[in-house]
C-alpha cells in the first residue's frame, strides 16, 4: 500500500495513527539524484504518537534499496539501507531546544507537510559516505595493500619521508 504523500502529522500523534507503506522512485527524486538507481520502493512504518511529557513524536523504521558507484573498481553495487526513526514534531527552529536529545527536530510549519521529503532526508542521511564491494568479490582488490614482503620497506620509507622526523631528531 501507498503512503501518503501529504499528512498533518500532529493530528496523526493525537490519534496515534500508525503508517506502514511504500513510496515509490517519483517520490524520491533528490535520493535518486545522489545514487546511480534506486532498486526498492521505499518501504516505512511509522507511529505517530504522543510522549509522556505531551511532546508529538515520530518513531518508524524504513527500508530501502539502491544502487551506488564502488570507490575502488567504479563499478555499481548494490546497499541496502535499513534504518530507525526518531523524530519530534515541532513548528518552528524557536523550539529545536525543546527537543529530547534521543530524537531529530522535524519543523512543522504548515499544517499538511509531504511525508515522503522527510523520508527521503532520512534516506539520505543513511547513505554511507564511502561505498565498496565486499572484498574478494571487487575488481579493485587489486589495489589494496597486501601484507606480503616489501610492505617494511613501504613503511621504512613513510617514515623517511615524514616532515615530522626532523623535529623528532631537534627533540633529542
């Protein structure tokens, strides 16, 4: 089933609705941007609730798959991203230090806001920095140092050419 797209998420923590769904690529168009494909619908579920200190929150979980550029052989390869959620419903940036440090500040401003922008920021906060195949199964293994023989000689010569050395030598 759908998410929807626009909610009003503070009548949804005041009835405790529970959203379990998908968004498909069309509604992610900046995470497609910043990966080669995306190969799942974004699946989520989310609960919006109301805490013991009467806080509106957001707690969920999504999971997601796509496909990013290998830092070492430039080929595809394939993630999967499943991640939590942990948000706090507030109207505006006036009340980020009202948030519990155990959630994310989500800025309501308007009544109806697009659920699917906020998790997509999710998405991509979830995406990792640096990508790589498994080893042994990367064309670009090849590259990787090898703990063979040579390998003091490489570090002799990191050494030798430290800028640092000298002050070590002044040092003594």
């Amino acid at each position: 089933m759908a998410l929807p797209t626009l909610v009003d998420p503070r009548k949804l923590a005041n009835q405790g609705i529970v959203l379990e769904g998908h968004f498909e690529e069309k509604h992610l168009p900046r995470l497609a941007l910043a990966v080669e494909s995306i190969e799942s619908p974004l699946a989520a579920l989310i609960k919006f609730e109301v805490d013991q200190v009467r806080a509106k929150v957001v707690n969920g979980a999504f999971e997601i798959a796509v496909m990013v550029t290998c830092q070492r052989c430039l080929e595809p390869v394939r993630v999967n991203l499943v991640a939590d959620i942990a948000a706090q419903i507030i109207w505006s940036e006036d009340q980020i230090g009202k948030v519990s440090g155990d959630r994310e500040p989500w800025i309501v401003g308007d009544k109806m806001v697009d659920l699917s922008a906020m998790l997509e920021d999710e998405v991509l906060l979830a995406l990792p920095l640096v990508n790589y195949h498994e080893q042994g199964s990367c064309t670009g293994d090849t590259f990787l140092s090898q703990d063979g023989p040579g390998s003091e000689e490489r570090d002799d010569e990191v050494v030798a050419d430290n800028p640092f050395n000298i002050l070590a030598q002044l040092k003594k």
